[in-house]
C-alpha cells in the first residue's frame, strides 16, 4: 500500500512503498508545540523509504528529552505543515505526520508514547499499547 501526501499548500509532496512499521500517537511536548495540537500521529517507515520533493522543506532540530539526541522536524517553509521526524536515535525510521497523507482510511494507532504528558481530556486510543515514554 503506497502512502502520498503533501503540505497544506501542495508544495511538498511525498510517496512511500514501504510497508509502516507503526502507528502511533506521540503525547510529547515537543510534537505539541510542533503541532499545535495535543498530541501528533505518526507512522514510522523504513528510514531511506520515503521520497520527499519540494523547494520549501525545511527542517529544525529538537533535542528529545528521552534519547538525549536531535530530532530533526521536517515541514514546509511555505506554509508551515510538519511532514516527517527523523530522530538521530533511531536512525532506522523515518515518521510521518498522518496529518498529510492524502488517505488514512487505514490508519489506527496501535500505540501511544509519552503518555505521561498527554492532556488529561484526550481519550486513550482504544486497544492501543500505552507507554509513559518512548521505550519500555
């Protein structure tokens, strides 16, 4: 199953072959401020599996606060729509913000991370693996 998607202005577009190794739900702050939202889905991919292409991605890098390493946030310059991480500690993934994806009628978060810092009034996803941190 292939997944495409673009940022919000259609400058930045995105193709992946690759079968997800996740779907997640990341309660981090970071992801927060970076989303704007309480909290940021993700699908985690083969590291190298996704094509992006457009003149306006930009990144910026985040310190997480668990793996102590930069993660580097991937959005658009023109509009500012966040469209991949990728975390110096997990060198092997590449996620993806559900957000974007042009179909995610497929998409169910199988778990959470960093749940010790979700808002208080977002539900659990149900029969999701929740996890205080990104590890065990």
């Amino acid at each position: 199953m292939p997944i495409d998607g673009h940022c919000l202005c259609g400058s930045i577009t995105y193709h992946c072959d690759a079968e997800p190794i996740l779907t997640g739900v990341c309660h981090c702050a970071d992801c927060q401020h970076q989303t704007g939202a309480a909290s940021s889905i993700i699908v985690a991919v083969p590291a190298g599996s996704l094509q992006v292409s457009g003149d306006t991605l930009k990144s910026f890098a985040t310190v997480g606060e668990e793996h102590g390493t930069n993660t580097n946030r991937f959005f658009c310059s023109n509009c500012g729509s966040p469209i991949v991480s990728r975390v110096d500690a997990m060198p092997d993934l590449e996620f993806v913000k559900a957000g974007t994806m042009d179909d995610t009628s497929w998409l169910e978060p199988t778990i959470e991370f960093f749940t010790r810092t979700a808002q208080h009034w977002e539900p659990e996803v149900p029969g999701a693996k929740r996890m205080v941190r990104m590890s065990a």
